[in-house]
C-alpha cells in the first residue's frame, strides 16, 4: 500500500467506532410516588437482581409445588420462548462477529496438457509424443475487514443485544404467566372440590327434607306439594353439583394442557380438605415496577433496539471502507511450494458512496424514527397497564378481604336459621316453604363464602403477577 493511500485512509481510520445513533435514555413515563392508600400493606425492598421467591409455595400445598416444576420443564408456551431467547442469543453472536476480519484459506493442484501428439525423428526412426503437462500447486490465505468508521456494526450488534434482551424477558414473562395462570387453575380447582363437597353436603340434606316432607303426607299431615317442592330442590341442587364437576373437569384440563400432558390421560384426586389460605403480598413501590416486571423491560429493550436501528440507517449516508489482503504460494514442484520464490501478496482498500437513489436512505431513517416512536408508546403504555393492575388488585385485595368477613357472618346466620326452621317444620310450626327457602339461602351463602375465598386466592396470584414476581423471604401465607 503506497503512502499517499495510508495518508488517505487515515483520517476514515480515525472515525472507527463512531456512532450515529441518538443518545439512548429510557423514555419517561407517568409515575407517582405511592400507591392509592391501602391499610395493611407494607412496602417492599425489591432489587431486579435479586431471585424472584418461589411464591406459590407461600399456599402450603405440595402439588400445587410439584405442578409448577412440571410446567417449568414441560410447558411448551416457556419452551417456545425459550427458543426464541437461545435464537436472539446467536444473532447477536453474529451480528458481533463483523466486527472482526474474515479470514479464509484455500489451496489446490491443477493438472493440465496442451498441445496434441507430435510426431519425433531420431536417427531416422520416427515416433510420436503427446502434449506437454505441467502440474501447478498452490496454497493461499486471504481476508478482508470492513472498519466501523460509522457505527453501523456497532449499532447492529446493539440491536441485537437490545432484541436478545428483550427476548429474555419475554421468556420470564412468559414463565410468570405460566406460574400465575397454573396456579390460578389450580386454586380454581381445589375451590371446585370445597364447592362440589358443599353441595354433596346439601343434597344430602335435602334428600333427608324430602323424607320428612314425604313422611309427613303419607300421615296426612302435610299437603302433596310439600313433596313436590322437595323433589324440585333436590333435584336442582344435583344439577348445581353436576355443574360443578363439570367446571373442575375443565380446571383439570386446562392444567394437563399447562404441564405438558394430554387431558385425557391427566387426572388430579380430590383435596381431603381445602384450607383457603391466603398470601401477603408486600408493595413495591411504583418506580421499583419499572424494574421488575419482565413485560416492561422488554418493552424498554425494544426502545434501545430501535434507537440503535436509527444509527444503522443513518450510517448508510457515509462511505463503506473494505480492506482486503492475499498471501501464499503457487509452484509447480510440491517440494518448492512454500519457498520465498513461489510465493505472492497483495494488499487493497476500497471506498464505496451511494451517490443517489432517490430518496431511499431518507426513507429508511424516517421509518426507523417512526418505529423509535412507536416502541415509546407502546412502552409507555405497558407501564400504565402496569400501574393500572397493580392498583385493581391492591382494592380488590383489600375489598375482598372485608367482604368474607361478612359473607363468613352471612353464612353461619343462614345455617343457623335453616336447622332452625327446619326443626320447626318437623313441629308443625311452619310450612315446607319456609324450609326450602331457608335451606336455599343457606347454600347460597355457603358457596358465595367458598367463592369469595377462592377470588382472594386468585387476586393474591394476580396481584404477584402485576408487581412482577415474588421476593425471597418476603411472600409469607396467612391462614
């Protein structure tokens, strides 16, 4: 390479590693400094590096524990996004490897004859020859680099890394969305099992209403439509029950399809005995949502990724410096083929400039500022969500818990006036349908009861899910 292109290429050498890209800071977003007051709520100290607590485990049940390591090795949504993780890694690999030169070798032996046969006299005796052959071998290295005078590799790798980011927590979002909605099925199907004992209970009660009242009209002391209103409620309150075995076959379904099994060969025996306990969640502060919750930060990371994608296409407005060199031997001897004598070099640069193209480059970079736009929005908007969700479950955690308290109230008051006005009917006192509207509202209290602690089970997994996971030591069960 002669001086006057090294003194040339210099100043474009300098420029290496310079970037085109806007200065990246995570966009703002509106935040506020507390959550709407909620008595009984303590914050948290959460740290986004910190191990997220295994939080179900606050429920106490043990194949609630076993289900969700199931579905952390079989649940083919996290195997997906697992796969989209492991493919965003290796495309940042490659994306990083051109920043480096490339680097080939080759060799060869080429065997070849020209001329046709000729005829030779010697001492007057003629014979014939063939054309002459020569054997060449030759062995080379060769490679090119082109430098990041603008950024523009630069860039693309951060566009890569930004994606890769993003794409990982798309993964622990998918994973907590797995976890919430596994145990919230779950959760759903033990609440099924305390409703479908409840009204086995029931029918049983109302079988036994059904022969004092058929009891009673064979004595002739009670009228044929005693018999008939006990037949109609008993009969209704089988179908609740069948309803309801319906309901907890579908739970069960929906948990095979979440552990990786097929329904029909998936099975889950009955709870002996439900105990509804519940979790107390600590707060975080809003600001710390930004940090925790994997929904937002991938959001954040396609930001960065689409702001480093405006350097790339800026980039395009400079020229593109390759450097290129050869080496190697070429002989026609094997022997020989790596001495000085044989061998050979060369050095090149080249500069490209798009002159013109009508617009183009222009275009892209405005369609890259758009898209820059776009992902702002859309993680601005992820953020509110965010906020909105933790804010709908910090009331209805605190709604839900005031309203078992009365419907706990309710249904022992209900219980109680069914026995007793069922002892009264047995008197003679009242009639059969002041017994089937007591025991009706007595069942209607006791599954609201089992309803609403269910629905504090599930707004605890949802609340977990809004703030992003759970802290170690800091989810602990109350019962």
């Amino acid at each position: 390479m002669t001086k006057s292109v090294r003194f040339a290429l210099l100043p474009l050498l300098a420029l290496a590693g310079c970037s085109l890209a806007p200065h990246y800071t995570r966009p703002d977003v509106a935040s506020s400094a507390a959550w709407k007051p909620v008595d009984g709520w303590q914050p948290a100290n959460p740290s986004d590096q910190a191990p997220r607590a295994d939080w179900w485990s606050g429920f106490g049940d043990a194949t609630l524990d076993d289900l969700i390591v199931r579905a952390h090795a079989h649940n083919q949504t996290i195997a997906q996004a697992a796969a989209t993780y492991r493919q965003a890694r290796a495309a940042t690999r490659e994306a990083r490897a051109s920043l480096f030169p490339t680097v080939s070798a080759t060799g060869s032996v080429t065997h070849s004859e020209s001329g046709g046969s000729r005829t030779i006299v010697t001492n007057g005796v003629a014979s014939s020859a063939g054309g002459r052959a020569q054997t060449t071998y030759s062995a080379a290295l060769s490679g090119s680099w082109q430098p990041d005078l603008f950024g523009q590799i630069t860039n693309t790798v951060n566009n890569a890394r930004a994606t890769e980011q993003a794409r990982r927590a798309d993964l622990a979002s998918a994973q907590l969305a797995i976890d919430g909605e596994l145990a919230t099925d779950y959760l759903g199907l033990r609440a099924s099992d305390a409703q479908i004992a409840s009204l086995a209970a029931t029918v049983t009660a109302y079988q036994r209403s059904l022969t004092i009242a058929t009891n009673r009209y064979n004595a002739g002391i009670a009228p044929h439509s005693d018999v008939f209103q006990g037949q109609s409620q008993l009969a209704s309150a089988r179908s609740d029950l069948e309803g309801q075995k319906r309901t907890r076959a579908q739970f069960e379904d929906a948990i095979a399809t979440l552990v990786g099994e097929n329904a029909a060969a998936f099975a889950l025996p009955a709870a002996a005995q439900w105990t509804p306990a519940t979790l107390a969640v600590p707060v975080a502060v809003p600001s710390t949502l930004l940090e925790r919750r994997p929904d937002i930060a991938a959001a954040e990371r396609q930001v960065a990724a689409a702001n480093a994608q405006i350097g790339v296409e800026r980039a395009a407005f400079f020229p593109v410096l390759n450097l290129s060199g050869n080496g190697g031997f070429n002989n026609d001897s094997l022997s020989g083929l790596f001495s000085s004598a044989a061998s050979l070099w060369s050095v090149g640069a080249s500069l490209a400039q798009t002159i013109f193209d009508a617009g183009a480059r222009r275009a892209r970079v405005a369609a890259a500022r758009a898209a820059y736009d776009a992902a702002v929005a859309n993680y601005r908007q992820v953020t509110l969500t965010a906020f909105q969700d933790v804010q709908d479950n910090l009331a209805a955690t605190a709604i839900l818990a005031r309203q078992e308290a009365l419907l706990r109230e309710a249904s022992i008051a209900a219980d109680r006036s069914e026995a007793s006005v069922r002892f009264q009917y047995q008197s003679g006192i009242v009639v059969f349908t002041d017994v089937v509207s007591a025991q009706a509202t007595a069942l209607s209290a006791r599954r609201a009861l089992i309803q609403i602690q269910s629905d504090r089970q599930t707004t605890a997994v949802a609340l977990i899910q809004a703030l992003g996971g759970g802290w170690q030591d800091d989810v602990t069960a109350r019962r």
